[in-house]
C-alpha cells in the first residue's frame, strides 16, 4: 500500500486472492487435484492440436476450429490455474496490481473469443446440415481463417476498453478479492471511487462479446434441429445429430456456468456457488471439452488411433535397430 500525494487515500499495490484460502488444511489436497486438472488440459489440448495439423484427413473447417479451441483452453487454463498452484505452494495468495489486471485483460479477451468460436462453430454446423451442396464453396479455408481472425480480436479490443477504464479506478483499501482470481465483479467492489462507468462499459461489451455470439448459436441449432427433423431415416438423423452433439454439449456446458455465474443475484448467500461454478467453467471445462470431442467423434478417433499406431510401429523399428 502507498499513499497518493493529491489524497489521504492510500492506493493498493497489490490484492489478496481468497478464493481457497478459507481450506488451509486441505491446501495439499487441492495442489495435488488441480496440478492433475492443469496437466490433462494441456496435454489433452495439445494432442487435439497436434492431430489435426499433422491428420491430412482431417485439414477440413469443422476440425480447424477445433484446434482454434484447443489453443484456446490452453491460453484459457494458464491464465487461472498457475497462479492457483503457486498459491497452494507457498500459501501466499497475493497478487500485483498489474498482474491483477494482465490476468483481468486476458481472461476477458478469451471468455469473448470462445463466445464467437463456438458461434462460429455452431455456424460450420449449420451450413455442413443445412446447406450440403454449398457447404465447401462457402466455408473455404480463407473464411475460416478470418472468422477466427476476427474472434480473437473482438475479445481483445473489447477486454482492452474495459481493463483499461477498471484499472483507472482508485483502489484505496481493502484489497482482499473474495475469489480465487481477478474478476471483475470482485475488483468493482473494492473500487473506492464510482464504478457507474464502469459498471455500463462493462455490461455493454459484455452484452456484445456473449449475445451476438449466443443468439447466432441458438439461430443456427433452431435451423439444424428443424432440418434433421425432417430426415425420414433414424439412421440419418442419428449421424446428422453425431456431427454436431460434442459442440452443443460444450456449447451447453458454457454459457450454462456463465449464466448462471454472471445472471445470478450477487447474494452472501450464492457466493460460494459461483465460486464453484466458476472453477466449472474456468478449470474443468477446458479440460473436459478434448474428451467430449475425442471420444464422441469417429474421424477423430481414427486419427488418433493411427497416429498412436505410428508411433508404436517407429518405437518398434528404433527398438529392432538397437538390437
């Protein structure tokens, strides 16, 4: 803490996360759960990454996105869980003021790109079961490219404006975030100056980074789920359904913790329910969606079984050599 020379206030350096520090006793317990978590996440997400560069089969729209998703949930997990582990490890839970908002500015940029790649996502979805015919005209690699292009800097120009005019605030004492990271609702409240501004930036690009991306997602299973009603088929509708369960699934799982995190009253009452909600949809998530897509998608996982048969038949070679 220092003191402002224009003011008797005194100015936070830095914020004490509590998120998980109310359960010291089970500090080694939780190092353990949440190292393995982070571990599965990134090794998970970089084998997805890496089968599809490497899979020439599947250098098609559907799993180009996808690898854009892995990246994702890697950048997405290291923003949270390292500072978690280092927390645990030296039961010390503070963190800088600049290092608060880097985490704010980086969390908020990847929360909004997910929202328009999974829009995105759900769009590929909807021309490969809605529009067959035109579906390779249309989703050609360029335009593939620039919808995740365009993702990413969406979520980076919006979380800029908002990090910048929240990180403008005077931040006077207390500086203990009741979270386990560097939300924004926790950092308003600490706020000692007025938080209105901020406050409606905030709900205005976080309107514009969920909704557009929600609505087009909804709009393009409403239009997905009427097409394959209309296949006589069960088998028919069973694989039309197959090509697009593992996204709607990650879909559901998303915007369903979002909601229920940021739409929820802010009660004494809730706040350890989001909490819990908010390790859902910052820790597990990332991890969970390479096993949804992994086991659920049968091109995939003839890419993987083939690449893990590559490497055997290598090992073996390498093995006779040497022999």
């Amino acid at each position: 803490m220092t003191k402002r020379e224009d003011s008797n206030q005194t100015a936070v350096t830095e914020f004490m996360l509590l998120g998980f520090k109310i359960v010291p006793e089970l500090r080694i317990l939780l190092f353990v759960v949440f190292l393995a978590i982070y571990m599965a996440t990134i090794a998970g997400n970089i084998l997805i990454a890496v089968i599809v560069l490497t899979n020439h089969n599947l250098h098609k729209p559907m799993y180009f996105f996808l690898a854009n998703l892995s990246v994702l949930e890697i950048c997405y997990s290291s923003v949270i869980l390292p500072r978690i582990l280092v927390s645990f490890i030296r039961d010390y839970h503070g963190i800088s003021f600049s290092g608060c908002f880097l985490q704010f500015y980086l969390f908020g940029s990847f929360a909004c790109f997910e929202c328009y790649l999974l829009s995105t996502m759900s769009y590929d979805r909807y021309l490969a079961i809605c529009k067959p015919f035109s579906y390779a005209k249309i989703m050609n690699h360029r335009l593939c490219v620039y919808l995740s292009l365009a993702s990413w800097m969406i979520g980076l120009v919006a979380s800029a404006f908002t990090t910048f005019l929240v990180s403008h605030l005077i931040f006077c004492g207390p500086n203990e975030i009741d979270h386990f990271f560097c939300d924004y609702s926790p950092l308003l409240n600490l706020a000692c100056s007025d938080t209105y501004q901020a406050e409606t930036l905030m709900s205005v690009l976080g309107s514009a980074c969920t909704m557009p991306a929600l609505l087009m997602t909804l709009a393009s299973y409403v239009c997905i789920i009427r097409t394959i009603s209309r296949i006589l088929s069960i088998t028919g509708r069973r694989k039309a359904f197959s090509t697009c369960s593992s996204h709607l699934i990650v879909v559901t799982s998303f915007y369903g913790t979002l909601i229920i995190v940021y739409m929820l009253p802010k009660s004494s009452r809730l706040k350890n329910l989001n909490k819990v909600f908010s390790v859902f949809y910052t820790v597990l998530t990332p991890m969970i969606n390479p096993f949804i897509y992994s086991l659920r998608n049968r091109e995939f996982k003839d890419a993987l079984r083939k690449a893990t048969n590559n490497i055997a038949s290598s090992r073996r070679i390498q093995r006779n050599q040497c022999n």
